[in-house]
C-alpha cells in the first residue's frame, strides 16, 4: 500500500538516511568502489594497473566512450584534445580580472567554465555526438583554465599550449612556461588518473542533479565544481596541506593530532564515506611520496615527514580498525604536489581538471534515462500559523 507523506506525518517520523549514506540513487557502469577491500576500478579495470600502465587520455577515453581506445581511437582523441586546448582571449581575460581581486581559484575556475557556453554555438543540441563533443572540449579546456588561473595569480600572463605535448606535460607547460621534465610530467598525469573517477560522489551526484533537470553540460559541470571545493571532498587536498604546514615539524604533530582529536576535530585526508580500508589511491600516492627523494625539494621532504608521522599516530590509535578512519587520497597530495612546485590552492582546481572526465561520462550516462533527481525532506515544523501583519508581531 502506498503511504502518502500526510498519512506518514499521521503514524510517525518516516525512515531517514540524512546523507545519503547508502543509498543506491542510480545504476551505472563507470566505477565500482569496493569499500571494505580498499578496491577502484574505472569500467572494470583495477586502478592500480591504470596508474602503472595508462595515461590520462587514455583513461578518459575510456571513462566517456566506455572502452580502451585502439591506436588510431587514442590518436584521434588526443588530436581533438589538443585542437580544444586554446582559450578565447574573453576567457582568459575574465580570468586575469577575477584574479586581481580576491578570489579563490576554484571561485574563478567555476565562473569561467560556466562562461564558456557562451562560445558554445550549438548549446541547445543535446545529442551523444554533441554531448561527447563537449566533454573533449571540457576535459581539453579545464585543465588549460586552471593552469591560466595559476599563471594569473602568479603575477604572469597566459601561455599558450604546446601541441607538441601530452596533456598532462602541456598543463605543466602552460603552468610554469617551461617544458617539464618527465618525472614531473608523470606526477601529473598520475594524479590526473587517480582523481579522475569516483562514482557518485558528492561532486559527482552534484553534477547529476544539474544535469537531471536538463540544465546544459556547462551548468551541470560549474554544480560539480562547487561541490568538489568543499573541505569534506576536494577541498580536503588544500586543507591538509594547510594543516600540515601549521604543525610545521614532525615532533609537533602529535599534540596537534591530541587536540584536534579531543576537541572532536576532523583530521584532513583522513577518513571517507565509501572506503573502510586503506583507499587505493592513497596507496598510491603514498608509494611516489616514498619514492620522491632525489626529485623532491625540502619543504616537500618536511611535509612527506610530517605526513608519515601522522599516519603513524593515527595508526597507532586504530582508528582505522575502529572507525574505518584511514588516509585517503587528499592526504597525500601536499607532499608530491610541494615537490612538483604546484602551489597549495591550486590542488583543489587540480583535481577539478582530473575529475572531469568522470563527470562528464556520468551525465552522459544518467541522460540515457534521464529521471529529475528530487528526494523527499521530512518537514518537521508547524502548520496553518496563523498570519500576523507585521505592525502587530
Ligand atoms: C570524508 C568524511 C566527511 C566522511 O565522513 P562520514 O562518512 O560522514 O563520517 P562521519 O563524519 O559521520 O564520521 C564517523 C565517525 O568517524 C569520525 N571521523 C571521520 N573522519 C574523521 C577524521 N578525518 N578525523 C577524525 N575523526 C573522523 C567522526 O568524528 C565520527 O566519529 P563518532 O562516531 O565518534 O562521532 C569524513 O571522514 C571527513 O570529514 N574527513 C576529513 C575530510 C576529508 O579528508 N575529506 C576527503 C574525503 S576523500
């Protein structure tokens, strides 16, 4: 029998999951998080091979098409990458201004993607062909954005692309104006890769909402990067590298992991709503972190030192055992990105331009059988109050 909200209100409080906290909202074949094993696979594909074995294009392509690309697939998509990679001079000239005044980069990177519809002349078809046209752009276009955003606040002017380049080495180049040398261009693309896809996510569910009620990709996207800005998500890179810089030494950290604790304060780049294990990707970036002596500069040493010692008191209060509490990958970002030279609020942006790909293969998908996202709120206030005009309040 079907129970109206009226007759629920009526017999007692409905069943409420605030959060969202499992529930299964839509079905989808992009990404499987197993999160009691600390698994990741991109359309079936273990991340781990991904990270050791593909490339950001690649993992792209097969995030938005839904398979590998042959040779001449992956030359065609990185062809029509790098033809996207330009922006328009109105692009990059509302990014100089908005990075005069005091904006945080992921306030710019949000304004300017929702800016570029306008240069989109068949915004209103919402074919797969058009869709997928515009997810090649988006994913050519953000990563060119936010390396301009970098170069604005940095006091620079824009550089424009090498099409010589891979993706990941091009943004570096636009980044810095130097050509990069391979093993920042790998860090890059690595981080590219593993932030590219998370299922749904609150970005990524974000997104969706948008793009249920038909809004275009551009909307539905800028709603994604909002949502990722948050320091419950995305916004977590930035913040634990904030924390981490404030306990400056290593010997610091456990008072401040004491306090913090005490005063029921959430430690940044630890903990998450799927992952009850160690999260994949956090293994990753930990085993580069480990790996970066010889490529790293000190105040990247500092913080990789810092980090470990923190995981290690976290570690030793079986928070993980407990609670499920363990890295993830936000946690690890401060201390590959310092030894890359990528500046702290540019990570978040960063991450922006890796997690495209994944939003745009999840709006594709959910458009197959579109359905307006609208879940119920249980209104727990008065009814029928009466109207007092205002000189008798
Ligand atoms: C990601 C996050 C929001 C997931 O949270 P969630 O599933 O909603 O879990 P809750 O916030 O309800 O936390 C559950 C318990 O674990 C604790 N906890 C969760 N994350 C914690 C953290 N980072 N530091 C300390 N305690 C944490 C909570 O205090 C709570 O404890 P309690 O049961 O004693 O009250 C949360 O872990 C968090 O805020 N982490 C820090 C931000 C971060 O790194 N975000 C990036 C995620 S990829």
């Amino acid at each position: 029998m079907l129970i109206h909200f009226r007759d629920k209100m009526e017999i007692g409080k409905p069943e409420m999951n605030i959060g969202l906290d499992r529930i299964y909202a839509a079905e989808s074949r992009i990404c499987k998080i197993d999160g009691e094993n600390g698994r990741l696979y991109y359309r079936g594909y273990p991340i781990d091979v991904l990270a050791e074995r593909s490339n950001f294009e690649e993992v792209s392509y097969l995030l938005v098409y839904g398979k590998l690309p042959s040779i001449e697939e992956l030359s065609r998509f990185r062809k029509e990458l790098r033809e996207e990679r330009n922006l328009s001079s109105g692009t990059i000239n509302m990014i100089s201004q908005m990075s005069k005044r005091n904006a945080h980069p992921m306030h710019i990177l949000s304004a300017t993607v929702a800016s570029i519809a306008s240069e989109d002349v068949d915004i209103n078809d919402r074919s797969d062909g058009a869709e997928l046209r515009r997810s090649v752009k988006l994913i050519a276009k953000m990563a060119s954005i936010v390396a301009t955003i970098g170069r604005y606040i940095g006091g620079e002017e824009y550089q424009a692309p090498d099409p010589e380049l891979p993706h990941a080495a091009n943004f570096l180049y636009m980044l810095t104006g130097k050509s990069p040398d391979s093993f920042q261009a790998k860090i890059i693309d690595l981080m590219f890769m593993l932030q590219a896809e998370h299922s749904t996510n609150a970005s990524t569910f974000a997104a969706l909402v948008t793009s249920s009620t038909l809004a275009d990709m551009y909307m539905s996207i800028s709603s994604g990067i909002n949502a990722l800005s948050g320091v419950l998500h995305g916004g977590a890179d930035e913040a634990a590298l904030k924390m981490m810089k404030s306990i400056g030494k290593p010997e610091n950290a456990n008072e401040y992991i004491e306090n913090a604790l005490a005063s029921k304060q959430k430690i940044m780049g630890f903990g998450h709503r799927v992952y009850k294990a160690y999260d994949p990707r956090a293994k990753i970036l930990r085993k580069y972190m480990e790996e970066l002596e010889g490529h790293s500069n000190p105040d990247s040493k500092t913080l990789t030192e810092i980090a470990l010692e923190i995981e290690r008191i976290m570690a030793a209060k079986k928070l993980g055992e407990a609670k499920g509490i363990w890295p993830n990958i936000d946690f690890f970002t401060g201390p590959v990105y310092t030894a890359v030279g990528m500046p702290g609020y540019l990570f978040t942006p960063v991450f922006a331009a890796s997690r495209i790909s994944g939003w745009c293969a999840h709006i594709i998908e959910y458009r197959k059988n579109n359905r307006l996202i609208r879940p119920l709120e249980y209104y727990s206030g008065e009814i029928g109050i009466e109207y007092v005009p205002i000189e008798k309040r």
